[in-house]
C-alpha cells in the first residue's frame, strides 16, 4: 500500500482529505499536514519528517503538496533528498481519488504517472465545452 501524506498552505490538504472520504470512505495510511501563519519552515519540516517516520518504509511515502515551488512543497522536495519519499506538486481532487483508488494495487512510480495523466486530464474550461455544444 502506497503510505500518503497531503500538505498544504492552511488547510486546503484536510479539505482534500475530507472530500475524498465522503467520496471513498474512510482511509487508512493518509496524514495530512497544513502550513500556517506563523509556523516556519523548520517547525513544518520536522512535522513533515515525523509524519514521514510514522510509516513503515520512506520508498512508499508519496507526499502530495497543493502549489509547486511553495513552502510546503519546497519542504517535501527536502524529504525526497533526505528521506527517499516520493513527491507532486500541485495536486487536485481527481488525482487524490486515482491514487487512493489504485494504491492498493501499484508502486509509487506506477502511481505518480496516473496521478499526474488523471489530474492534467481532470482540469476542463467548461465554457469551451459549452460553446463547442452549440
């Protein structure tokens, strides 16, 4: 079972969370962390290793964090070098709900690609669609 950590600015990962157990049910193997005002970057980064250390192997970590080149995505990129965890950076609803539903199944390597096809594949201007209907 691929082990999932959901991090993000304030608490946009708990909503992640949140959305995809009303969809899913409840899930096992996923932390959540959120960066707020005030909290630094240390401070965030040892709670991501403890969450980290709480699993039983770091190579089936992936950490999902909400925007590339923020705070909390800079700090899981630390982890990947540090502790050998896998990591995405901006993630959405569709790709949690992929990964949660094949994770199971796959390895974290298998499980990045369908994560990153399904969530640039979930990403619609419905207005576009709409106007091509017409």
């Amino acid at each position: 079972m691929i082990d999932l950590i959901l991090i993000s600015h304030g608490a946009f990962s708990a909503g992640a969370r949140e959305a995809a157990e009303i969809i899913m049910g409840e899930q096992k193997n996923l932390t959540v962390l959120g960066l707020y005002p005030g909290e630094t970057t240390e401070i965030f980064a040892a709670k991501l290793e403890q969450a980290i250390d709480a699993f039983d192997s770091p190579e089936n970590v992936l950490i999902l964090s909400d925007l590339n080149s923020g705070t909390p995505s800079n700090t899981a990129l630390m982890m990947v070098l540090k502790k050998g965890v896998t990591s995405i950076s901006g993630f959405n609803l569709p790709m949690l709900l992929e990964i949660l539903s094949v994770r199971d199944e796959i390895g974290v390597k298998e499980a990045v690609e369908i994560a990153c096809n399904t969530g640039k594949k979930e990403i619609i201007n419905s207005i576009q669609i709409l106007a091509e209907k017409r």
